[in-house]
C-alpha cells in the first residue's frame, strides 16, 4: 500500500494495538533460550572460532607480518593476514575499510583473523602475530583541528534573515560554546556472528540491526550476488546505531569459513569494540541566541564541529535547531574536522542527542539573562510550523503540552535564575527542565502473514527488535487486524528470506515495520473474504472469526482448506513531504549534588513524550527509560578518552568506559501525550526510542547548575569541573 492520505488511516476500534502488552519474547529471553549470534551452535556442523586481530597503530601501513608461531600454535587451523588479502571494497555504509591491503586507517582496524578449534586457541595463537608498522602522522586532537579550520569554508545549513544584524541588535544575547565527548554505544552484547558456506552460497546468523543493507553491503564487499546471501539476525542483544552497517567481525567469519571450508563464528572481543567498531564523535558547538527583551529569539546561530576519518560524516549536532525554537533569523553551520580516530557514525538520536545537549543549555542560560522561567522562555518560542519553511506545518507538535504538563506532574517551582541553594543534609538540591526534538522518519517495510492450520497467524518480515519491542507490536498488529488473540500469531524476524522491512535505526522502526504488517494483513483480509462465497462487501473480523454479511466463520475453518498468504509493504508517500513528521517532549530532573565532594546523583527523572499513537504503552515506556539512563551516561559519566598523540581510545573496555548501572538511576517517570498522528502512517504512530534520549543530558546539567551556581559547558559533568565553584561548606 501507498500510504498517502488520511483515507490510508486504520478506522476500526482498536482492541489490541495501543494497549499494554508483556512481550511475547519475554519467556525466551528470560530463559535464555533466545538464539544470540554467538549461540547458534545448531545451524551448521562443527564450527570453528575466530579471533581477530586489531592494529596497533592508528595510521600508517603494516611493513611486516610473521605469522610462522601463530600457525604453528596447537589447534590453531588457519591464519589470514589482511596483507594476503587485497583491500576490501567499501560499502555504500563503510567509511572505513574493513579488511584487506597493508593501509592502516585507523586503531584496532582488523588486520588479521586467526581461526582455531577452540576460542582460548585461537585467542593465543592471535597473540602469537609479529607485526611491524609504519606509522603515518595524523591529527586526533578535535580541539587542535577546531583552532584550525575556518568557518568561511562551511556550507550554512541555513543563513537567513540577517543573522548578524538580528544578532548585534539583540536586546539580551548569548554566546558561549558547549562540548560533547567521543561516545561508545556500549551494547550489552558485543558484535557476533557464525558463517557457513555452501558452495557458493553464503549464509550468516548475525547480530545486526537492518538486514537488507548488510545482505547488499557484503555483496558489494565480498563481491558476490546478493541473491547468494542470507543473513539472520532474529534477537539482538542491543545495536544503538553501532549494529546498523555490516562489521569486520561479519566479513572475517564469512572469510575464514570460506577459507577453511568449514563454518565458523566469531565474536568481538570487548576490548576491540570501541576502536574497531563505530562510536559517536565529539563536538564543539557555539550557540547564539539574541532575543527581544519579552522573551522572543530573533536570532539563532549555531557551528557545530565533529571529526570523521576522511569521507566521513561526523555528528551533525545542528540538526534540531533548524526545526525546533521559532527566530526571525538563522545562521546554522556544520563542519567536520578529518581525524585520524575510529570511524564516527551513527549513535541513538544521532544529532539531536548531541545538540540538544548543548542547546537545552543554552535555552536555560538565556532564560536566565532574560529572568525568565525556563519552561515559559521554551513555550514562548514554539514554533508551529517549519520555523524555516512557512509552508511546512508539523503533523502535530505538542512541545508546549508536554512542558506544562511535565512541569505540573513534576512540581515544577517557576523561577528566573538559580535562586537560593536548596540544602538536604549535606547534598545541594537543584531541578533542571529540557526540551527534547527529534525527526521520525518512515520507510517503505514489508512482510507476509500466513494462515495455517489450526487458525493460527505466522507474520515472517526481515524486521530486526534490537531489545525495543518489534515482536510485540507486530504481533499486536496482525493480531487486531484478523481479530484474533496474540497467543494465535507467531512472529519470525531478522531473515532475509523474509519480505524486506525498514529495520530498526532512526526511530523509524516501529511505525514503519507495523505499517508492513498492516498492510500484509489487508491482503491477507482480502484473500479470506475471497474464499468466502457470498460474503458481500462487509467482512470483518474478531473473536477469531469472520464475520460477514450472512453469517461467521473461524478463521482455523477457513485455513483447514488451505493455507491463505498476504504480502505488501506499506510505503510513505506525499501525506509526510506535506509535513514535518517530529516526536517531541520535556524532560525533567532533580539531582543532589554533595555539597563536600561535588558528587552527582540524580535522584528523579519525567519525560512527557508527544510521539503520536503508542503501539503498546510498556514497551514504549521501556525504550524510554533505557534512554533516559543512557542520557544520565552522557550527562555524568561516559566519555571516550582520546590519546591524542597515538590516536586511539584509550578506556576500550567496560571497565574504563562507565555507564550508569541500576544503583545510579533513580525512580524514572514517563509521560506519553495522547495522540494520533494522522499524517505519520496508517497506525497514526511515531518513533519514541530516541526521543527519550533527546534533551535528558541538558535537563541533568540545568540541574547541576541549579543545584550548585556552577555552570558546565563540557560533558560529561563530573565532580571535578564543579568542585572549585561549589559554595562553602
Ligand atoms: Mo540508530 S543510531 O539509527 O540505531
């Protein structure tokens, strides 16, 4: 289906979707008997295990490779050499080479991949390479390249309205610049797969988010027809952008299967994931804001900088500041710095969780030059259409609901500066409020829904739930759309053999890969009233039976005669060029800061959530809590160190590296505003997976400030760029 209109709404009550529903992977999960990549030692014969070897260089070219000891270790199978290999070639998603040629581009880059019976054989014989380098010199330093490079090379996303005469006439203005850290995406579950060949065909059990980009890049890779490729990816132990793009561990397993004729599985190790992998670029962003004495921005300016190896594309961190607060002027800059550092790409939210970290502090520092409650300086400034694009209203936009109603669930006390220090024994007390903006883009998705035997429903889609929830609400879909009960619909994922889906990144998921369903189901709908004789027109369905204008049947009735299949894929067409489709929403946060050590604990969270329908409010409410405590990681504790003269990270393992764990996570509320996007697709849905982090970091750091007076401006906000500030004891 073409999804295009309102008429290409769902109209039925709905008895299902949008209802809260446990998921249906839950026991699997829980049990441990959900199939991880690692884990599918049932798919092929015996298999072998690879371990992978890492540069140790950030850049330059490898002059030498003795391998004698590595293949001479016991158990140890094969060895294979990126310099027995010639360079790879890129996928439309790859900045990065991902094997093959004596370039090295970056720390950690696989060079080599040593293949054993066993892991602990294969992990010593790895040890066993004696590689020598040759280094090339390359800059790791953002805020060395930052100095250097010049705005007036820079495309502005946008420049109107005079920014500079709106900006220098300003009654209040601001300027400050803000910093965000290199970030890794830390899933629980590191990169994994097992390859197996059979003659020419590939097959790999993997962990990925989007199925139909990794089938096409290891094409384009492996040099070899798509058509001879499968890859399956049914349970993913977290993704957060770093599993969107076929990984080294993919190419070196389906390599060293090749190689070796027989199949075998790999892991990344931990250590390796943060430089071999992707992670989120730093940034350094100068925001202005001048405003008219009542309050109303009239400028905007914002330059984002972030690195990215050569041909890459960095953190564009301005992202939102195009869409979200309404000025009579903009001027919006992006550029990219050419590090030398691992690949930077996409991670949860990527823009908007950057910028808005940097602008939500911005917002709450003007408010103040403007004494100015924070929440009633963000609703003064809403925008309601495009703020640069007057044609463009929103599909629906209720930022200003979300602040009221979030500053009134939260207790939210009205103020126009940092007011007197709250004291709870010895921890300073502050409350911080932040907007939170993110895109919701849809794609075309697929999938068939099959009737069996016994009336029970089977959907089969290459949808990936990457922890979020796919199963669940695509059960709940075709569920309510043949009326029947969810224990009745089974539901398989992550096979490309199956119909091609959005897959999961950008938030686009769930509305999307619903919509396939949806769309599959609408088929299937019309196929069963095809085998009904005299049905006429109006066919329904529920209780497990259609119904029709003389009478019933059960849907098992109608399948004992045959298995009824339908398949489409819902598409998005002008409905969303007509609009700007965006989830909004407020974060809200109280922190106690210790008025000796300077030490941070959040001690409660609200997010008021504007994402249109939600498919299944628990769910929904988990992708938002998972986010909020990652943006308490970004806020206070996650930070990739760059050692800027080697030019690698140097905290690569989860030891260094620090995320929240449940100790540091308070209780955490989420609001969902009642909506209905008619213009989103036909479930009226949105994304709501990274929204949730959109914001929070800002509303931990207004807090701090409120808390204390002191100001940060560089994440992430520990106790040592407070302590010097902090009032007297
Ligand atoms: Mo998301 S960063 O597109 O997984």
């Amino acid at each position: 289906m073409k999804f295009d209109d309102l008429d290409d709404n769902y109209q039925g009550d709905l008895a299902l979707v949008g209802k809260t529903t446990s998921r249906i992977d839950g026991p699997l999960k829980t049990s441990g008997l959900a199939p991880y990549a690692y884990e599918r030692h049932d798919v092929t014969g015996p298999q072998l295990v690879a371990y992978p070897v890492g540069a140790a260089i950030a850049k330059g070219r490898i002059a030498s490779i003795d391998a004698d000891a590595a293949r001479s270790a016991p158990g140890v199978v094969d060895v294979i050499l990126t310099t027995d290999v010639k360079p790879l070639p890129l996928s439309d998603w790859n900045t990065a080479s991902l094997f093959g040629g004596a370039e090295v581009q970056h720390y950690h880059q696989a060079v080599a991949v040593v293949v054993a019976e066993t892991f602990e054989q294969a992990r010593a014989g790895a040890a066993l390479l004696d590689i020598k380098y040759e280094t090339t010199p390359a800059e790791f330093d953002l805020e060395a390249a930052h100095d250097r490079l010049s705005k007036d090379d820079v495309d502005p996303a946008a420049d109107t309205g005079d920014f500079d005469d709106a900006f220098g006439n300003a009654d209040v203005k601001l300027d400050e610049t803000y910093r965000t850290a290199c970030q890794s995406h830390a899933m629980m579950e590191p990169h994994a797969t097992v390859a197996n060949w059979e003659g020419d065909k590939l097959t790999v059990w993997t962990s990925n988010q989007m199925v139909q980009w990794t089938v096409e890049a290891l094409a384009t890779t492996l040099d070899m027809p798509a058509e001879n490729i499968r890859v399956d990816s049914p349970y993913v132990g977290g993704g957060f952008g770093a599993k969107l793009f076929l990984r080294a561990e993919c190419v070196l397993a389906a390599l060293a299967a090749r190689k070796t004729g027989q199949p075998v599985k790999m892991m990344l190790p931990r250590g390796m994931v943060f430089n071999n992998t992707t992670h989120r670029s730093a940034t350094i962003q100068r925001i202005r804001i001048g405003a008219s004495s009542d309050g109303k921005i009239v400028a905007l300016g914002h330059d984002n900088t972030s690195g990215a190896l050569p041909d890459g594309s960095g953190e564009n961190a301005t992202s939102q500041t195009l869409k979200f607060y309404g000025s009579k002027s903009f001027l919006v800059r992006n550029q990219v710095a050419t590090l030398g550092l691992p690949e930077s790409n996409a991670m949860r939210a990527p823009g908007e969780a950057s910028g808005l970290m940097a602008l939500e502090i911005a917002m709450d520092e003007m408010a103040e030059k403007l004494s100015l409650d924070p929440v009633e300086f963000r609703i003064r400034n809403d925008a309601q259409v495009d703020p640069l694009d007057s044609g463009r209203p929103f599909s629906q936009r209720n930022f200003v609901e979300c602040l009221k109603t979030g500053a009134e669930k939260f207790g939210w006390t009205p103020r126009t500066g940092p007011g007197e220090l709250e004291r709870d024994g010895m921890w300073l007390i502050g409350t911080g409020v932040a907007g939170a903006y993110r895109g919701s883009p849809a794609t075309k998705s697929g999938a068939r829904v099959r009737l069996v035997e016994g009336g029970k429903l089977i959907v089969e889609t290459d949808m990936t739930d990457i922890g979020t929830g796919s199963y669940t609400i695509i059960a709940q879909t075709a569920a309510e759309m043949l009326g029947l009960p969810i224990e009745k619909v089974d539901v398989i994922l992550g096979d490309s053999a199956f119909p091609v889906s959005s897959g999961s990144g950008g938030q686009w998921g769930a509305a999307s890969s619903t919509a396939g369903v949806y769309a599959a189901c609408l088929d299937l709908r019309k196929k069963i009233a095809g085998r009904l004789e005299n049905a006429g027109a109006d066919v329904s369905f529920a209780n497990g039976e259609v119904k029709f204008e003389n009478g019933s049947m059960p849907l098992a009735r109608i399948a004992a005669t045959g298995e009824l299949v339908g398949e489409d894929d819902a598409e998005f067409g002008d409905a969303r060029d007509k609009y700007v489709v965006s989830t909004f929403g407020a974060h809200f946060t109280e922190v106690g800061v210790h008025a000796a050590t300077g030490t941070i604990r959040v001690r409660r969270m609200l997010a008021v959530c504007d994402a249109g329908r939600i498919l299944n409010p628990l769910t929904a409410r988990s992708q938002v809590i998972g986010a909020m405590t990652m943006g308490v990681g970004a806020a206070l504790m996650e930070h990739l160190a760059v050692d800027t003269k080697r030019g690698f990270f140097a905290n690569h393992d989860l030891a260094g590296y620090e995320v929240p764990v449940h100790a540091d996570i308070p209780r955490q509320e989420v609001i969902f505003i009642d909506g209905q996007d008619p213009h989103a697709g036909p479930l009226q849905a949105k994304g709501v997976g990274e929204l949730g982090l959109c914001g929070v970091s800002a509303a931990i750091a207004n807090a701090v400030y409120n808390a204390t007076g002191v100001r940060v401006r560089d994440y992430p906000v520990t106790l040592d760029k407070l302590l010097e500030g902090l009032p007297a004891v």
